[in-house]
DNA sequence: CTGAAAGCGCTTACAG
DNA sequence: CTGAAAGCGCTTACAG
C-alpha cells in the first residue's frame, strides 16, 4: 500500500502538503501542486478512508438498518438510498433485521463502533428504543414508519393513513357503498382506518365481518382470503385490498370465480409495486412515494452530516397518489 | 466517546491489558478480567472499530457490488449473504452499479480505499477488469456470472446452460417438439443454447425464427413477445422462456387469446421468484440455487479471511433444478 | 505557502 | 501475566 509518505518523498514535499492537495485545500502553490500530483498518479496513491477516519471521526459511510430487502418495496426504497449516497461520496452500510428486534439492536451497536455518518432506520417494529437512538451520537432519521413514531426523532414516512383513505374516496367516488376489505391485520390496521374514514363521509359505517385478515402481504394470501370471502355468500362490488401483491390474488380468484375486475367487481391495491402495471388487467393502485420519501429522509441526513447538526425531530407525512388504472369501475347496474 | 484508556484507568490496569480482555486473549489473570469487566459494563464502553482497523488492517466488512437491488434474484441473494455475514460479525457495504461500468469502477476503487476485508461481484458486464480486482489485495469472489467470467478469479455461479437445458429437456420429455423461446437476449443467451441443447437431443432444430427476444425480463415484455408470436400464424404447443417474469406475461397473453394453459400451450419459466408459487396456475420453472450461492460464494470469503489465503480460482457452478408446478403438460392431441 | 509535532484509539512485538 | 513504547495512515493546530 503506497501512503501519504510515499507521495510526499517522491514530490519532495512534507506529508502534509500532501494532504492539502488531497482534499483540495487552496493553500498550495501551483507548482507544488502539480508536482504532487504527478507522484500520486505515477504511484497510484489512494487515500486510506480508515485512517482518515480515526483523524477525522467521519467515515463517509451512512448505516440503513431494513427489515428486508426481498420485497418490492423495501429494495426500491434501498436502490434510491444507496444511489443517493453515492451520488454524494457515501457509502452504504446495509443491516437488515428480518424482524427481529434482538438483530436491530446488535447492529445499531455495531453501527455506532463503526463511527458511521449517520443511520436511516425503516424497522418500525421493535426499535422503538428512542434513547438507544439518540445515543447514537449521529444524525438519525425514522423511514417507511408505519407504526406510530417514537417521539424525538425526525421521521420521513408515507402518509398510510391517507392512502387508505384515498382508495376508500376512489371507491365511493365511483358508487360502491358495500366494501371488502382484505389487509395484512394488523401491520396495515392504519390503512384499514383510513378506508374506514372514507366510507364515512359517505355515511357508510363498514362493518367488521367485511374486513378481512390476510396473513401475509401476498397475492396467495390475497387469493385465499377472497375464496373465503366469496364462500361467506358475500358478492361485493369492490374490494379494497391492503397491499398490490394482495390484490392481485384477489383478482385472480374472482377470475376464477368467473367474476370479471372490474365489471362485475372493482379492485383497489396499495404501493404501486411494477407488477402492478404490468398485471392484466393493469391494476389500479394508491402509489406510495417510495423515492421521495427516500430522497427526503437521505436529504436531510446528508445535510445534518454537512452542517454538524442533529436534524430536528420533524415528522414528514408524504402525500400518496392514486394511480387509476383498469381494475376499477362503477358498481354494476 | 469512552476508550481503552478510560477503562484502564477505571480498572487499574493499563489499556494493553483492556485490549487482551476485549479480544478475549487468555493471557489475562481470571480477578484482572473480572476488574475490566465491571469497568467496561459501568462505562458501556465499545471498542472502535475504526480504530482497530487502522492498526490490524482489517474492518469486518464485506463489500457487494451488484448490478441493482430492485429485483427479486438479486434482492434475494442480497438478503442471504447479509445474513450470513451478520451471523459471522461482518458487516456489509453495498454498492450498486445499475449495469454502469464507471460506477462499477468507482465503487471498487472506494471498497479498497475504504479497506473492505473481501469483494463479493455479482456485476458480469463491463467488469471483466480482472487486474482491477486482484489488485483490491483482499479475497474476491465472482458470483452470478452468466457471461464467460474472466479467468485465474474464483467464481459461483449458476449454470444457467443447464437452466435452458433442464427446461427443454422437461418439455421434450412431454412429448413437445416445436417449441417457441422467449428471452431477454442477448443477456439470456446461453440459457437459450442450454435449451436448444436439449431438443438437439431428440433429433429437433429450433428454428431461429422460434426464437423471440423480449426486450426486459418482465412480464410485459413477455405479454407482448407472445401476441407477437401469435400474431405471426405460430401456434406453438409450449414456450420456453428465460424468466419467471415473462413466463407470467405468456401464460396472460395465452389466456387472453382464448387458450389454456396447459392444456393448449405448456410454459416454462427460469429462476423460481416467490410470484412462481403464487401464480395461477402455478408456474413450472427451473429454480436457481441462489441461496446455495450466496452461501458458497460468503463462505470462501469468510474462510480466506480467516486463513489470510486468497481464495483458490476454482470455478463452481451450481446446478438448478425443476420444480413441477402445474404450467406443463404433454402436447394436445 | 510549507514543515515539524502531536494525536485519533487501537494493536503488536518486547521487556519485565 | 502485566506494562511501556512504537506504529497503523491520516489530520489538526501551530510555528516559521
């Protein structure tokens, strides 16, 4: 490995000069400047980031602790991170935790030995552990908070509430008055409040046996819960469903029921994962901003890091949209 | 921030003897290490990596450099090489390329400035810069390479020849013998010779015209490449394609122009993505062992760390298997 | 604008 | 088994 020494004997300059040009300081003459650059290129010279690091206490490396990274959503949200960061000199430290919150909490430690920059946390479940956070001793930011935030902490998450609730609107909007509802209970309870608040405006109360638990946040869940609801003697209009991946089990089984989506039944998702345009029908959906959120959340750590501030403790609640597409239609007759 | 020292101080020892209790060298006597103990709890003292890392070399991270996340077989192999990791105290350090080769060479540069411990690559385009990666003076390992990897670097991978053979040979053993292929060429070309391989067996040419380029692997891709098929007078008894994805998007195409599946058209997928189980009906493909990969590839890593030897230039391709869903039946009539 | 010194928090030999 | 010294490769003040 050549070091700083190496570049500096062979420029005939100190080490430290070496460094100034390095990290740009204006302080070198041109001449010495050229020189010193030559002997870095002529030796292939690169810094030691592990040193600089243990000088500076900054490693240029963000920590993003995830609860998975195979589902559509999470990697579209990591892709976006690490791109980001990229884009700016840093690097990703990707920890996932599967869930677990002993996991979450090993590599939180871990991460702060590692002096990292910064963390994004997306674990909403079992890290509510606010003073661990704040310990951290670097910025920290809450994302994709499904679950109520612990206070304190900045947070950038989606407005799920809403999302719900804008696929309620779009469905009442269209005439149904009798939904199903099918959700991954109660992950997506908050989704299901906000479908909820929609029919009420409309004056109708959606009573629980039209809500259904799918145990996972599948399309084969989704299937099975739509069998067993069509077996309930229940023939909705439409169907509101927690999740894209839920609802295109859904509209597989009232296809195989011999119902049509959306003639005889309108179908709803939640996300707007790439499967979902290219379904047949493409599905209608309430897209969740998963780049925004994960351009805004990485924004704000990148600047704290700049500025040597903690970011302020602000909650972000970003907008979902809905994104009509073929699945859904007035009720029949 | 507390350090060594600072525990030292509080045990009455010095910091030489801290370090030997952290790292659990047995040369400290049983009361010494209790005093340390009891001074590292009270204080919650943690050991800096970074710090360590500057003066052993090593840093506990792996760095993974992976054409993208936002897709199910890498987010897959992705998930399980960070879990093994984890279990092994290492962390990893993700890098994206997006198929671009300057980012790709960036990220490289970065990892060994940044003096990651070992290179897992699973970017096969525009990276066959083998002095590149031998010069990162860790152990490298190449995995899901589907193009020729470049030699004297050890790799596992797949072998997708046999993922296109084993697909052809499930269907000739049906009795098909006028197959139509749909891949994402030229990047699935060799699972497209691995299945002309298999009917070359049985005495049948596939025709260059019965081979059709989706432009993605996606199922919309695949949707379009079948009408287009159609379109063009074939009526193929099966179709063998190079992806789940545009499996899925044939067996739609097939069903929205009137014809069954599999009664009137077989299909076979590649890969084995979690939609494969849940489609309806369910996909027959050929699964790829990316588990068993990202475990191999992570634990020569982690043994050539451990033995401080580079990792042998052994070349392991993993074979694929069938997995009989219920896409495939012999040919009508 | 350039150089010599001290220090970041740890580990690695090497005496006692 | 314990302690004092030197060093990992860089940066940060501080003289010249």
């Amino acid at each position: 490995m050549v070091t700083m020494d190496d570049v500096a004997r062979r420029a005939g300059v100190t080490k430290q000069t070496v460094s100034n040009v390095v990290r740009g300081r204006a302080v070198v003459s041109p001449r010495t400047k050229a020189k010193v650059e030559a002997a870095i290129a002529e030796l292939g010279y690169q810094p030691n980031l592990v040193a600089r690091g243990l000088a500076t206490g900054t490693t240029m490396t963000v920590g993003f602790i995830v609860p998975t990274v195979a589902n559509p959503f999470y990697s579209a949200v990591v892709e976006e991170v690490e791109t980001l960061l990229e884009m700016h000199g840093y690097h990703l430290l990707l920890a996932t935790t599967r869930g677990d919150g002993e996991r979450a909490r090993r590599h939180l430690a871990s991460l702060s030995s590692r002096s990292v920059d910064a963390v994004l946390v997306a674990e909403d479940r079992d890290l509510g552990d606010v003073p661990l956070l704040e310990r951290m001793g670097v910025p920290v930011v809450l994302c994709a908070w499904e679950t109520t935030p612990p206070g304190g902490l900045p947070v950038v998450t989606v407005d799920y509430e809403k999302a719900g609730y804008l696929a309620g609107r779009h469905m009442h909007k269209l005439g149904h008055r009798r939904p199903v509802v099918i959700a991954d209970l109660p992950a997506h309870q908050i989704r299901v409040q906000g479908m909820r608040r929609a029919f009420a405006e409309v004056g109708v109360t959606v009573p629980d046996d039209s809500v259904l638990a799918a145990p996972e946040a599948t399309s084969e869940s989704g299937y099975a819960a739509m069998l067993r609801a069509l077996g309930s003697g229940n023939k909705p209009s439409c169907v509101l469903t927690s999740t894209d991946a839920i609802a295109l089990g859904v509209t597989e089984a009232l296809r195989h029921q011999g119902l049509r989506v959306p003639e005889d039944v309108a179908v709803i998702g939640i996300d707007d994962i790439p499967q979902a345009a290219h379904a047949h029908p493409p599905l209608t959906t309430v897209s969740l901003p998963k780049r925004r959120m994960a351009r805004d959340a990485t924004g704000l750590l990148l600047n704290a890091i700049r500025d040597k501030q903690p970011v302020p403790p602000d909650v972000s609640l970003l907008s979902p949209e809905v994104v009509v597409r073929a699945t859904c239609a007035p009720p029949a007759g």
